[in-house]
C-alpha cells in the first residue's frame, strides 16, 4: 500500500508523522460532552459498549447482563455518538454508537460539533496504540480501578483528516475488515468441525472398536448404544479405588516444593498428562507428605470435582511420569484396580460416551459439583488389554493430524487478527493512504 507524499511531525510522541495534509487536534475540540436524562417511563432502546462488539442493543445480548428494571434518567444516546465505559475505556469499551437509544449514566456521551465520519473515529479509539493512550491517561490505583474521565479524555490530541478523507478511510476498512471478519469465521468454523470430528472419531473407536464387522450387543448404557459383543461393562466403582486431594487453599501453595496440581489445571487441559517442569504447576510444603492417600502414582486420573460450566463435567487429567506430585483442592483421585491401558482409558473418558453419564447426574447453576458418588455410577466399557492398546495407537495417530490441523488454523487465525489490528492502525494514522 502507498503513503501519502509528504508527511509532518504531529508533535505527539504516541502518533509520529501524520500526513501534511492531516490536523491534529483535541478529542474536547471535536466531541462535547453530553449528558442529556432520558424522560420517566421512556421505552428507549438500552444501549451498552463492549470491549469485543462495540456499542449494541442489551436487548441482543441478554446474556450478557442484567437488563435495568427502569431507564429513567439514563443518557440519550442518538446515531452517531460515542459512547464510553469510563471504567474499561482502556481496555476498548468505547465506540460509535449506530442507534438511537438511552445508556447507563455509568458511560460518557461524546457528540460532534460537526459533520464527521463516526467511523472513522470508531476505527482510531479501538487500535491498540489510542487505547494506549487511554490508559495512560486513566486514574486509579490499579488497573481494574482506572477511569478515563473525559477531562483527561478531552485533552488528547488524535489524527483529524479532511471529511472526505475520513469517509474514504472508514469505506475502506469496512470492506477489507468485512473480508478479514468472513476468513475469521470460516477459519473457526473449520476448527469447530475439526473437533467435532475429532470427538465423532474418540467416540467411535471407544464404543465400536475398530473391526466394523464384529457382532454387537445391545450395552444398557445411555449414549452409548451398540458395542462389540466380546467387550466388558463395568461400573466405575469396581475398577477403581478412589481418593482425595489434598484440602488446602491457595494461601497453601508456594512457588518451592513438592508439586500440586489443583482442579484449576484439570479444568484447563483436556490432555493426557501432567509434566511439572513443563506446566509450571504451584508446590506445596514437604509436610504434606503424610497425606499418602493425595499423593499421585502414575497412571492415577485425577477428575475436576467442581466446574463453573456443565460442559466442562468429567474434566479429567492423569500422570504420565515417575515425578511426585500431589492432587489438590477440588479434585478427585481414582486409581486403576485392574490391569488396563492408560491411554485408552483416558480416551474412553474423555468421550461423550462417559461425558454424557456425568452430565445428566451433576446438579448445580454457576457451580456444578462432580462427585465419588455420581463417578462410582457411571459405566466403562473394556475391550481385551490387546484391543485396548490398538485403540488407543489408532487414536494417537488420527487426533495428531487433527490437532495439527487445528494447531494450523489457529495460527492462521492469530495472524488474520494481527493483520487487522495493523491494516487499522495504519489507515487511521495516515501510514498509508488508502
């Protein structure tokens, strides 16, 4: 993309060289403030800035708060305002608002002196370097804590192109943005079938085998249906003992000694392993050592007893090392009785298959506990030790080519963002024109 042909020093340090074409000039001397109550008993559209959409109706986006019980005395917001998080500003609750409603006397109205592009302006408050900025120009004594009042907000100096620069800008990058945002979602959407196809193919081989002719027989467990005639089902509880992490808190583990993996690690990983030196994990002190029953021998799972999110039921790792190490608060031990291939096992958990048992029996709202008592009662299915280990080698090499995959999208995704975030930041600063 070409530059523009001549530029000048703006004379602020975070904006560089500007177009010599361009103004610079004071947020306060293109927007005003505006704080104008809506009437009692209005049925105005309640409008919210979010850090990842911009400025949208709440009615949409329900679940993302509660909705007011009245509006009464909130901020008019008309087309074309900006509207503020002063709380989160920093962090890109800011934007050009694209309805007319009313909002939370929590935000900041800005409104134009005069005919703008509020696009454009848009584009310019959500790139990195202005949000920059904004932080650097908040109050509060810590991040969370910082707000951007528009005294502060009014005084920094931002690029202001000519009008129909400005338009030309913002046309610009809906279009290349709208491209960029179709790439995006087709790349997840590849994703999301990838590890769909990835639990399709997990799913199969732990309740089918891999012998499409072997003769079935009806399981009795629900989600599972068929499964080949020769296999075992058996109750957890008659292949596994079972025991407990270690009841501590936070205020218990420290950076030296002897390593703890919490439900917070179980939770976060769906792999089949816990290497220390590779996770980083938090220790606990070498006193612990009495409570034998916490510590982890290889092989052992250890299952997640406390979720935030019923999908995230039955979260599970194990220990694929010789490393001591204990299972920590919120967590379940359950260790094999039986000779049994690791791998497989793990893989036969981590179906929807065994998922699905977990599910319909944990009870809860924000927080759904997992306990002994709902895992002992679920169902394991168990072809021979040989079939196992065919299984289990199956699946290691078909879910490294679909994680690869995934690993590739992912990238392709991450750059996508950059691309954008970069494309943005130079338009609306004038580092190339359009």
């Amino acid at each position: 993309m070409r530059r523009y042909e001549s530029y000048k020093d703006s004379g602020v340090e975070w904006l560089g060289e500007v177009p010599h074409c361009w103004d610079v000039k004071k947020v306060k001397n293109i927007f005003h403030l505006i704080a104008e109550p809506a009437a009692k008993n209005n049925q105005c559209e309640l409008l919210s800035v979010y850090t990842d959409i911009g400025v949208k109706p709440r009615a949409e986006l329900e679940e993302r708060g509660n909705k007011a019980s009245t509006t009464d005395g909130y901020w008019v917001v008309k087309k074309g305002d900006i509207v503020v998080n002063k709380l989160l500003a920093w962090m890109g609750a800011i934007g050009l608002s694209e309805y007319d409603g009313v909002t939370s006397p929590a935000y900041d109205i800005l409104r134009p002196y005069k005919k703008i592009n509020g696009k454009f302006f848009h584009y310019l408050f959500r790139t990195p370097l202005c949000l920059s900025e904004f932080k650097k120009n908040s109050r509060g004594i810590m991040d969370m804590r910082l707000r951007l009042y528009f005294e502060e907000l009014g005084n920094i100096y931002i690029p202001f192109p000519s009008y129909p620069e400005q338009q030309k800008i913002a046309q610009f990058l809906d279009d290349k943005t709208a491209k960029i945002d179709q790439a995006l979602d087709l790349a997840e959407k590849q994703i999301a079938l990838l590890k769909e196809h990835k639990q399709i193919l997990i799913q199969n081989a732990v309740t089918r085998g891999l012998n499409p002719d072997v003769p079935l027989k009806d399981s009795g467990v629900k989600w599972t249906g068929q499964v080949p005639e020769h296999w075992d089902i058996k109750r957890f509880r008659n292949l596994f003992d079972f025991g407990k992490g270690l009841s501590i808190t936070k205020e218990n583990l420290q950076d030296e000694g002897i390593p703890c993996v919490n439900y917070g690690e179980v939770h976060s990983r769906y792999g089949f392993e816990v290497i220390p030196e590779r996770d980083a994990l938090k220790c606990v002190d070498s006193k612990y050592l009495v409570f034998n029953n916490s510590m982890l021998n290889k092989g052992d799972f250890v299952f997640a007893d406390t979720s935030e999110d019923i999908e995230g039921s039955g979260n599970f790792t194990y220990l694929n090392s010789s490393t001591r190490i204990f299972a920590g608060y919120h967590t379940v031990i359950t260790r094999l009785k039986i000779t049994a291939i690791h791998r497989y096992i793990a893989y036969y958990f981590d179906s929807l298959s065994f998922r699905n048992q977990i599910r319909n029996k944990v009870k809860g709202v924000k927080v759904f506990s997992i306990t002994q008592s709902i895992l002992k009662g679920t169902f394991v299915l168990l072809p021979n030790l040989k079939e196992q280990q065919q299984i289990a080698d199956y699946l290691d090499t078909q879910t490294a080519k679909i994680d690869q995959a995934i690993a590739l999208k992912t990238a392709h995704i991450e750059k996508l963002k950059e691309y954008k975030s970069v494309l943005i930041n130079d338009v609306v600063t004038g580092k190339v024109q359009v």
